[in-house]
C-alpha cells in the first residue's frame, strides 16, 4: 500500500516540504506545480555525459576547412580519369576510396585548382552558401544497386554545384 503524504504549509525555505507519517524523509515539492523534485547533490554520471556530448559537439563542428576538403577530395575528385567504362569505374573507385555501399556518389575528372577556382571566379553564388560552376565539368556519377551489390555508373559533363570554405570546396550537391 501507498503512503499518506501530508503537505506541511507555512515553511520558511524555499518550495513546500512534504512528510510522511514518520516525519523522517522529507521530499522538496516544486511550489508552481507541486510536483516532486529531483534530488540535491552530486551526479557524476550525468555530468560525464554532458561532458562527452559537449567534447562530440565540438569535435564535428570543429572540423576546420582543410580537413573538409579533404574529405570533399577523397569523396568526388579524381584526376586524371582512368579510360575504362563508368560502371567498372564506379565499382573500383568505390571500393579503393573506402566508400562502397553509399547510395550516390559523383566523381569530377578534373584538376584540384580548377575545381577549386569555383570557389572564387569560376563559380556564381546559387543560394544555401552553394555556388555552381559557371563551367562545365565532366564527371562520373555512380548509383549503388543493394540487389547486386554493384555500382552504375554514368559520365556526363555537366556544371558541378560546391559550397567552400575559406575558397576551398568541402560540400558536393548530389543531383537526383
């Protein structure tokens, strides 16, 4: 069976304090909604996971724009292309950069300075931060199929779509 709860009225402290019969536990009452409240003292468990949450935070948004473009380069640059069909491409380059299984993926055929230029006087701004190539590039978009666990691939020239950063570019717009 459930205690009776009695509400002491008129306590000089801050919030109600409410005793059971005993009087000898007392729980803090929250005055607005009479509700409970947590209890007072140390929390090392909590503070460790905002700790963590916090470190995490920071460590994803901390990431500096070179370490982006680098990431942007492994992902969507290859230069010089290989002279072998798309989809047999699209299924080495895949495998070889260590991003098989992703649903779509471009790879631009061109310099690293040209793709780069973009950023600056290559490119015109196209909303959200993105910028789009005012020049065609030609590239080689790959499309993963999970029934055959293979790629396919398809070359078009096309103009790319980048954000930067510090006029580098760490963002590729996928087209659908």
């Amino acid at each position: 069976m459930g205690r009776r709860i009695r509400a002491r009225r008129g306590s000089a402290k801050a919030g109600i304090h409410r005793s059971d019969a005993s009087e000898e536990r007392r729980t803090r009452v929250d005055p607005a909604t009479d509700s409970a409240m947590a209890k007072r003292g140390p929390h090392p468990a909590l503070l460790l996971t905002l700790v963590l949450l916090a470190a995490s935070l920071a460590l994803s948004s901390g990431q500096s724009c070179v370490e982006k473009n680098k990431i942007f380069q492994k992902h969507h640059v290859d230069n010089p292309l290989l002279s072998i069909l798309p989809t047999p491409y699209c299924n080495w380059m895949m495998r070889r950069r260590e991003i098989y299984r992703k649903p779509l993926n471009t790879f631009i055929n061109a310099p690293i300075p040209s793709i780069n230029n973009v950023c600056s006087g290559g490119g015109t701004p196209s909303g959200n931060g993105l910028r789009r190539s005012k020049f065609r590039f030609h590239t080689i978009s790959c499309r993963f199929n999970p029934r055959t666990r293979s790629y396919t691939g398809r070359g078009v020239s096309r103009r790319i779509l980048i954000r930067c950063c510090i006029g580098l570019p760490v963002y590729y717009r996928e087209r659908q």
